[in-house]
C-alpha cells in the first residue's frame, strides 16, 4: 500500500504521467503510521520513475482518502520541469492534484509563477491561474523583471509542449504595452513550431520604415516555410520566403522574395536562390545551385548579397580515393554595368574525368585527366566597340598525364622527378583571330627534377624549428599553339603554386619556357600553441614568353618575389600576409590578413593592394581596407562596427555600426549600415534594423549568459 501511496503522489503532482509499476522510495527524518494517518516530516523526499519530490511534510489521511504535501516543496519531473510550491492536495481519487502559491520552471528558463496549479487525471494538461511569466530573473532588489506576461490562465500542454495563455497582458519594466485574449506560445523544449517569429523594424532611404514579421510553418518532420511578409511607409510590400526539405538521400534550401516599391513603380521585383546535394547509386552525387533576380539591383536594394554575377550550376559528381568525375553546366547572370549577358559564355558545359592509378608506374604516381568543355554566347555578332572575341563560342577535348616519383636520399635529400603531357584539342567559331584555323591540336609536355632539404632543430623547451630549401627546374616547350583564353583570365601568384607545373587556372594556357622556381620555407612550432612560418620564393626564366600581363608579378625573365608570412595561435590569434615585390621592392600585389579573439573582443581586418591592370578590369589600383570588429562594452552591452574604404579613390563602399544588447532573458540587436556605391540606377543608401527576441519559448542552442537581476 505505501508503496502504490508515494507513486500516487508523485504522478497527480502537476506535469506528472500515469506512472509505470515500479519502486518507490521514501526518504524522512522521522516517519510515524496509525490505523487513520500516515505522516512523514523532515527533509522529506520521494524518488519514483525519474521523479524527485522533496518536501517538509507528507501526511496521508485514510478516512478522508485525502493526500497533502506541505512545503516549501519542490519537484523534479526529469531535465526541464522543475516545480516549488507551498502546499499541494490530491483527491480523493488519487489522480488529480491543487498546488497552492507554486512556481514552474520550464528547461531552467521560463518561469511561471501562479496563485494555483492543478493537473488532469491523464497527466497531459496543466493549468495556472492567476500567472506571471518571464524568462528574467526576479529578486529582491528588482522586483519587476524586464518584461513579464500576466495571464489569467495558463495552460500547458506537455505532450504538443504549446503554452496557451488567455487574457494575457505583455509588460515591459511592468508598464503593459500589448493585450492579448489568446495567446500560443512554445515552452522551451520544442525546436519547431508552427506560428509568429519575433518581428525585426527597417528603416531604408529607397524603402522606406516598416516592419518585417516572419510566420514560420512546419509541413512534417522533415519539412518546412518560412514567409517573411515586410511592409514600409513608402508603399513597399515584399514577400519573403524560405522552404526547407530533407530527404532520406539529400535536402534542398528555397529562398526568395517578391516585392513591389517605389524604386521601380509598377514593377514585380524578386528573386529565387535554390540549392540542393542528393545522393545517387554507386556513391555519385547531384548537386544543383540556381540563381535568379528580376533587375540588376534588387539584391543591393533588399540587402541580400553583393554579388554581381550571377551563377546557376547542376552537377554530378563523384570524388573517392583514386577517383574522381565532373560532370556540369554552369549559366551565368550579370549584373554588372556595361555587361550583357548575349556576350557572357552561357551555358559553360564540363565532363571530367581524373584518376591516380593505385600500383606505381615506374615506381612513381601516374595521374590522367580527361576533359570535354564547351562554352557559347547567344552573340552571333559583334557590335562597334567591343572586343572581336565577344561572340566567340569554344568547344574543347583535353586528355593529360602526370607522373612523379620521390627519392629519399640517406642525407635526407628529396629528389622527386617530374613528366608529364597535355594534349587539347579546340574547335573555334566567331572569333575573327582564329577566322582561318578553327580547328587544331595543342600539345605542351614537361619534364622536370625537385631538390628539397628540410632540416628540423629541437630545443630543450620543446619548441621545433624546420627550415626547407626548395628548387624546381622545369623543362617545357616555349613555342606551343596559341590557343583561346577564357578559363586563365587572372593568374595567381602565392605560396600554394609557387612549385606548381602551371599556375594557370584552367587548361586554356600552359604556362610556357623553361623556368627555375626557388624557394625557402621556415616553420617553427611551440608547445604553447603558437605556429608562425614564413616563405620567400621566385622564377627565373631562360626566356620572356610574354604569357603574364604587368601586376599579375609573374612577367618578365624574372618573377617579382614572393613572400608569405603567418603567425597563429590556435583559434585565438592569426595573421597572414603575402606581398609580391620587384629588386627595388616596388610592391605589385600584397594582402594581409589579421584576426583576433579575445574573451571581449573579435576583430577580424584585411588590407589589399593591388596595382593597375586595365585587363583585368582594374583601371586603377586597389587600395581597399576592410574591418569587422566587436567588442564587448558592459557585461551585457556589445559592439560591433564594419567598414569597407578605398584609399585610392578616397571611397569608403560600406560602414556599420551597431549595438546588442543580451541578457538571460532578452536580445535586442539595432544596426545602422551606409552604402556609398551607386550608378545610373542605383543610389547610395542608410539602413537601419531593430530586432527583439525575448527567451523562454522555443529551443535556444546558446545560454552562455548566467541569470541574474535587474538590467
């Protein structure tokens, strides 16, 4: 009888569920029993099916078949319900439970503090009356949290974890600000529901002030939309939009709007981003990634990206340990003035084939690569004014092969020899200077030797030096068929392919003439963390082949030199800088990188330089600073500031400034960014957001904040 007894009360104390046989234990400083009163006192406590009740004073009455618990009493109903109250009664049933004066505490978040508290016989609904709701700590020195709802009744309903309040009046600092007569709401532990998120305030020069209410909608397990309808002063109405799915072999994002204004009066503006990854038999993948916009600046206006072209791709893919295939169609979009898409390469076909053969060949790595690629313009002809290749339609076939094989000396010397051959072959159409040849062969081999030295140095404190000279003598024809250039626009010059056969991005160029590339690496390593390292390398050519345009750093017989430097400390700290540079240390290119992590501070910055290269669309040098940077001004208090200038041109592109506010039980985010570029349609313009997210209802990931009182 007992035993059944403390499962009773445990399972009609709100929250409960009909309880499963099982043990019971009762824990009391002092317990005493007679033929009418069962009364157990003192640091009481009851453990049953996961639950923990702890109170002063149980007593059993057997004529009245009445149960009370006297408090200060408190429940433990598993990881996220907690309850105290003064005094709990059941009835005479055994099933239903009245607790007097109790607080509810849902996921250690949302409290709920009601006159009473009473339960179902079915355990799955709860009500409160006469409640206060808040996530904000409540103590004697602030005795009115930040905000508060005050509800005549509360309902919970444990199994679809939903909040339902009735006549419930919202309060911030206790002065009311919003009425509602029902209001659904979720309790802390579900992570998806169906309803209004929290609304976010704009105020835009081309836009206007409005307001934008996001309503999202769960359509299954595994489904789901988000609609963020926004609405301004200035007649603009967007509609906004995000749908979810996953899939047993993949999942697809859908993002994008539709949206009328007075930027462009009487037009439907929008845009549809679309991107998904599926798997397919035999470990083949199909990825797509689809991009569309109504006008070139409807992403600038909405604030969406800075992209100004506009990629759509579908690929299959497969990618192991020896093997690897491509297959896929990219479309471009521009958005940029003075592009037309009729002379942009759409649409860009790839099939690829590449594989490492897994026995050595000579007693070295043997990989071959095949390749089709086609790429047309809808240009047909090219009007005054424009370069003669504008309309140019390519296709090509591509096979390669590339072997090396490494030796290690007993000095510790690396020798690695080199060979290899590329073979394409190009058909050209519209294209005035391949008017008498549009069909032909190209073939560039190599060959080549690689000397490495690493040489490593410990000291007592464990710290590790390796310093590694380099050098790379390779062989290949400087007198090759000239072919069309369209995937090799923009060479790259850095650490990474200072020893590479071709530092050409595509197939279209070879890189050409016999050349030496040196090089010098240092790495010293510490046990603290830290891992700074530093390289210097340059090419030297027995001839000037005239591949490598002035400010890519790599004309002449002699490149510029190349120097990269790097620190880091694990995700605390790093920097990196690379500089390209000529014998009377005239800088052609050079980056640096520096990011820092503090326990109040994140700053992450970027400088640029780069020198003139009409060619590569760039009149002028680029001088351009970039700094993203918060800091932590008051324990709850962060700041945050962006900026983006160009010291050329004396330009800033974009500033921002904003202000976070975060406690244990509210965010409240407010930005304000100014964008200086404009053209023909496009005006500089200031934004400003407002957003506020109170905690408490809805699964939240990130509680670093501790409670505490007061603002």
């Amino acid at each position: 009888m007992t035993r059944w007894l403390l499962l009773a009360v445990l399972v009609c104390l709100p929250f409960g569920v009909p309880a499963q046989t099982g043990p019971a234990t009762l824990v009391a400083d002092r317990i005493s029993f007679d033929e009418a009163v069962l009364t157990a006192e003192g640091n009481v406590e009851i453990f049953a099916d996961g639950r923990v009740l702890r109170a002063r004073r149980i007593t059993y009455e057997r004529g009245a078949d009445r149960i009370s618990v006297e408090g200060p009493l408190t429940l433990l109903d598993g990881p996220d319900r907690i309850l105290v109250a003064d005094y709990a009664e059941l009835g005479a049933d055994l099933r239903r439970s009245v607790v007097a004066g109790a607080r509810l505490v849902l996921d250690q978040q949302l409290q709920i503090a009601a006159t009473e508290v009473a339960t179902g016989a079915e355990g799955r609904y709860t009500q409160l009356y006469q409640t206060v709701a808040s996530s904000c700590e409540v103590c004697a020195a602030y005795p009115v949290p930040i905000w508060q709802i005050r509800a005549r009744r509360v309902v919970h309903d444990r199994e679809e974890r939903q909040l339902y309040f009735e006549n419930a009046r919202f309060e911030v600092a206790g002065v009311p600000v919003a009425w509602f007569p029902r209001l659904r709401l979720p309790d802390p532990t579900l992570e998806r529901a169906t309803g209004v998120l929290a609304p976010r305030f704009y105020s835009d020069d081309l836009l206007g002030t409005g307001v934008e209410v996001p309503y999202f909608i769960t359509l299954g397990p595994s489904r789901d939309l988000t609609l963020r309808p926004f609405v301004t002063n200035q007649e603009t109405r967007s509609l906004g939009f995000r749908y979810r799915q996953a899939f047993d072999s993949g999942d697809i994002v859908v993002i994008g709007a539709a949206s009328r204004d007075e930027v462009r009066p009487g037009e439907l503006r929008g845009y549809v981003f679309a991107e998904g990854i599926f798997d397919l038999p035999r470990d083949y993948r199909l990825e797509f990634d689809l991009e569309g916009v109504s006008d070139d600046n409807y992403l600038l206006n909405y604030d969406i990206t800075e992209k100004d072209r506009l990629d759509s791709r579908l690929a299959i893919t497969r990618v192991d340990r020896d093997d690897r295939f491509l297959a896929e169609v990219i479309a471009f979009d521009t958005l940029r003035a003075g592009e037309r898409n009729r002379f942009q390469p759409t649409p860009v076909l790839t099939v690829e084939r590449q594989r490492r053969e897994p026995h050595p060949v000579l007693g070295g790595d043997l990989v071959w690569t095949l390749q089709a690629h086609a790429r047309r313009r809808k240009a047909s002809e090219v009007p005054a004014g424009r370069p003669g290749d504008a309309a140019r339609d390519v296709e090509r076939m591509s096979g390669a092969v590339a072997w090396r094989r490494t030796h290690l000396t007993a000095d510790g010397l690396v020798l690695t020899g080199l060979a290899g051959l590329d073979l394409d072959a190009y058909s050209v159409r519209q294209d005035p200077d391949f008017a008498e040849d549009t069909t032909f062969a190209r073939a560039v081999p190599h060959a080549g030797l690689e000397m490495r030295l690493p040489l490593a140095k410990g000291t007592p404190s464990a710290v590790r030096h390796v310093i590694e000279p380099v050098a790379q003598a390779l062989f290949v024809p400087s007198d090759v068929k000239r072919t069309p250039d369209e995937d090799s626009l923009t060479p790259e010059f850095d650490e990474g392919n200072l020893f590479a056969i071709s530092r050409f991005a595509g197939r279209d160029r070879r890189e050409l003439g016999n050349r030496l590339n040196v090089g010098l690496s240092y790495t010293r390593f510490d046990p603290s963390g830290w891992q700074t390292g530093a390289t210097l390398g340059r090419v030297w050519r027995d001839r000037d082949n005239e591949q490598f345009r002035e400010g890519t750093g790599l004309d002449g017989t002699a490149s510029d030199w190349l120097l990269a430097i790097s620190a880091a400390d694990g995700d605390r700290f790093g920097v990196e800088s690379r500089a390209l540079f000529d014998d009377a240390l005239d800088f052609t290119q050079s980056e640096t990188i520096l990011g820092w992590r503090g326990a109040r501070h994140l700053l992450e910055t970027r400088y640029t330089w780069l020198e003139e290269d009409a060619n590569a669309g760039r009149p002028l040098a680029t001088s351009e600073w970039e700094l993203d940077a918060a800091y932590d001004l008051t324990r709850d208090w962060t700041g945050r500031v962006n900026w983006r200038y160009e010291a050329v041109t004396n330009d800033a592109s974009r500033a921002g400034f904003g202000l976070t506010y975060r406690s244990d039980c509210l965010t409240v985010a407010f930005d304000v960014e100014r964008r200086f570029t404009s053209n023909d349609d496009l005006e500089p313009s200031t934004r400003f957001g407002l957003g506020v997210d109170l905690a408490g209802f809805g699964a939240d990931d990130d509680r670093t904040r501790r409670r505490r009182c007061g603002i």
